[in-house]
C-alpha cells in the first residue's frame, strides 16, 4: 500500500507522467512541471525511496553537476482484500470528503 501512498500526491503523478517520456535533471523538469525545484526534490525524493524513480548524477559539458532522474519499470496489482485492509487503517479524521478536505465524513 505504500506505492499507491506515494502515487495518491497529484505531484507525484505528474513527475512521473513527466519522467516517463524520458529522464530530466531537477532544474529542467521544476520548469516544464511549473515549480520549485525545493518542492519537486521532496516528491523525487519520495518517489525514489518508494523504488518509482531513480537517479544519477552526471556532469555536464560546462562542468556542473546534474541529478537526473528516469522512471522505473512498475505495476500495481490491488485486490479487493488489499482494499479491505486498507480501509481498516482508516481513523476518521484522516478521511477526506468528496473536496479532498480532511474532517468527519
């Protein structure tokens, strides 16, 4: 349940949308994501620890180092006994309504 932890950020599935056209270093991909490079280092770093990303770091012609990152080869198979358990680790103050607002539903 982790791995769709991980993909539920809006975020999250947008870098990969992105990385799976190819791998990008941070600076170019804050840009055609359309923002802050200290935003999208917490979801790579998110993804990569969830074993969705990985990355590497290469110098480029000029010198300067770039972290690139690819996306990794994955599938989720989600039965309906995994979403029994994971309803069970519902609390409900940790639901969201219809709005994704968390409170009482």
């Amino acid at each position: 349940m982790g791995l769709l932890a991980t993909l539920s950020n809006p975020h999250r599935l947008r870098v990969v949308a992105a990385l799976a056209g190819g791998r990008n270093y941070v600076s170019r991909l804050a840009r055609e994501l359309d923002i802050s490079r200290a935003l999208l280092q917490v979801h790579l770093k998110k993804l990569e620890a969830a074993g969705l990303v990985t990355s590497r770091l290469e110098l480029s012609e000029d010198g300067k180092a770039l972290k690139f990152y690819e996306v990794n080869a994955f599938a989720v198979l989600l039965t309906p006994q995994d979403v029994v358990t994971a309803v069970q680790t519902l609390t409900p103050g940790n639901q969201k309504d219809e709005r994704g607002e968390k409170g009482a539903t």
